[in-house]
C-alpha cells in the first residue's frame, strides 16, 4: 500500500462508518426514516410532545374565574381548556404553578375533563393555599378586571412542570 | 531505502523516509491521541432546560438526551450516529498516537505524517461542528419563540432567560436555561492539542 492509497483509506474511513451508521437504524425499522428518527411509534411520541409543547404556551389555558373553598384552604380556578386537535380529548392530568401573594401554589386538576375535538371545555383546578394567599387574592384591584377576575393577577408560570396526561379518547 | 519501501507504478517512495535521521516522539500528538480517546466519554457539553423539566436537551457529538416532561424521547438514528462519532474519535486518537510514536522511527516518517495529519483535525472538527451545531438550534429556538410573541433574549450558548408573553390578559413566563459544560473546554483543549501535534511534526 502507498502513500496515496493511504490517505484515500484515511479519509474515507469517517464517511464509510458514517454511512453506516445512517444505514443501520433504518435497516432495523424496515427503511422507515420516521421510525429510525423517532423510535419505534413515532406518531405516539410527535403526539405527545407536541401536545405537551404547545400546553407549554399556556394559550390552551384560559382562566376564566375563581373560588376559595368552604374550609378556606384550597383555591378553585375555573378555566377554558382548547382543544387543538381534530379529535376529542380527555384531560387527565393538568396543573400549572403560579404565584399567589409571592407564594407559589400547585394547582391540580380536580377531575378528568373532556374537551370536544377542535373545541373548549370547562377544567376546574385546585391549590392549597395560605392566608396570606388568600388575602392576595382577595385584596380588591388586581384581581378585578371586567369579567375575568383573574386575568390582572400575573399567572407567573415559571413553574410550569405539569401539564397533560391529555389522551385521544 | 529498500527495495519494497518503491512503489512499482509510480516509483514514489513507500512509507519509508530518506535523509534527515533526527527523529524523536510528537508528544503532543499522543497527548492528544489519548485525550481523544477518553473524549467521548466524559460527558454532555451543552444543556438547554424550559421551565422545570418541561423540555430537557443534553447534547455532545457523541450522545444526545431528550426527556420531554420526564419521558425520554429516544431517536436510533441520532443514537447511531452519536455512536459512529464514538467510534472515529476513538478510532482516530488511536491512529494519532501510533502516528506520534512512528515519528520517532526514521524509516516511518511518511506513514507517521500521514496518520498525523489525519488524525489531528477530526478533533478540532468535531469541536467546530458541534458550536456550530449548538448555535443553529438556538437560532431555530428563538426564532420559533419570537414567532409565538414572547418577548426575551433567548440563551443561545450560556444564559438564563425567562421567555415572557403576554396573552389574553395574563402573563405566561417560560424560563430557558442553557449551559456550556466544563468539559467543552477538555474538548477545547483536545482539539489544540491535535492542531499542536500536526504543527509539531512539521517542525
């Protein structure tokens, strides 16, 4: 073997392994590009980071009004959940972390909840909640703005870490 | 020169070299050889988190981990091709060190600079492409959250953002964390090491 012969091999040594590397994963998936890129079911996985990419957003969330418990411990936050998609979908697992008062609060959903396909429903969360929280909540302007009583509050969703268990019903 | 060492088509020298009998190891090049070796397993180079494990990425050219709200999108073709990277890297640190201890052998000079200067970009290469890389996907990233109106410098490299929009009359703050690791600069320093050792071998 020379010189030149050498380098050739050298240089194409990267390219081959690489080639092969591509080649591989997509013989193994039965030369499916989707399934090789995304695993073995690649629409369930597009499914769910999508949905939970674009409750990510919090557009798909709108409060709409809310209540203090009877015990006074618990905050209950009405909401208008959007469904973007073209089926139903039940909403198992929802919540989001605000700040209440400067205090964060973890609401949950309080019950499964179907949304119509490409429609709204009504979700109802809940968080417990301190006093200070609730004398935040209840401390006149900032949380009175026409008919959305919760629309001035800042909803601070840094923490956002939940959200959807969403299932295509 | 012998016999063997002439190649019969073109009559060029084999691997042997001729004249200058000075040799002596190109320490760099088997300090970067190993370096490279170890390389691929020290570690992820970047991290990108939104908000608290919303979306999670840790990346090197030789792995790449997504978890998606706690579940672990698994890609066979990036894991493969991750994996090939593994293997030329190590591949090629290997060649770098047996082509910095051919330095020291005067009848293999040639073979020595060939495997060298083969050996001693694939670092520096990998290095480039990756920030390249890094760089493109925080543009995309940016971009795709100045597309959905938030406002905020997003972290490209290094940084702490939180990614703010205002919609329907309540605020929505998305924090985005990116982080360089230490070890982009072991790989830093791989990657002059080899550069070093193509120049060493040329002094």
């Amino acid at each position: 073997m020379n010189e030149k012969n050498l380098k050739i091999i050298l240089a194409a040594l990267p390219v081959v392994i690489i080639i092969v590397a591509v080649i591989i994963p997509l013989y193994t998936t039965g030369w499916d590009a989707g399934k090789a890129l995304y695993g073995t079911d690649p629409d369930a996985v597009i499914e769910s980071f999508e949905m939970k990419g674009q409750d990510m957003s919090g557009g798909y969330f709108t409060p709409q009004d809310y209540d203090i418990s009877d015990d006074g411990g618990s905050l209950l936050l009405t909401g208008i959940m959007k469904n973007p998609y073209s089926e139903d979908i039940k909403i198992t697992k929802l919540g989001y972390s605000i700040i209440i008062g400067g205090e964060p609060a973890q609401l949950t959903l309080t019950a499964d909840a179907v949304i119509p396909a490409s429609g709204t429903g009504e979700v109802v969360l809940s968080a417990p909640v301190s006093d200070k929280q609730i004398g935040a909540l209840a401390s006149g302007e900032k949380v009175t703005y026409g008919d959305s009583p919760l629309s001035e509050m800042a909803l601070d969703m840094s923490g956002i870490k939940v959200v959807s268990g969403g299932q295509i019903k | 020169m012998t016999e063997e060492n002439i190649n019969p088509v073109s009559g060029e020298t084999g691997f042997s070299d001729e004249g200058d009998n000075t040799s002596g190891f190109n320490y760099p090049g088997i300090v970067a050889g190993v370096l490279m070796i170890i390389l691929p397993f020290t570690g992820k180079w970047w991290q990108l988190t939104f908000g608290e494990g919303a979306l999670y990425i840790a990346a090197s050219p030789f792995s790449l981990s997504v978890f998606s709200f706690g579940e672990e999108i698994v890609s066979p073709l990036i894991t493969s091709l991750t994996m090939a990277l593994t293997v030329i890297t190590v591949l090629f640190g290997i060649i770098l060190i047996v082509g910095s201890v051919f330095a020291n052998m005067p009848d293999k000079r040639v073979l020595s600079r060939i495997f060298i200067n083969s050996g001693s970009l694939k670092a520096v290469f990998i290095v480039v492409v990756f920030f390249i890389a890094v760089f493109t996907a925080g543009v995309i990233f940016s971009q795709y959250f100045s597309l959905y109106g938030f406002s905020g410098s997003f972290p490209i490299l290094s940084g702490y953002s939180a990614m703010a929009m205002n919609s329907g009359g309540f605020s929505v703050i998305i924090p985005v964390t990116s982080e360089l690791s230490p070890v982009l600069l072991f790989a830093v320093i791989v990657a002059v090491m080899g550069l070093v050792s193509r120049f060493y071998g040329r002094r």
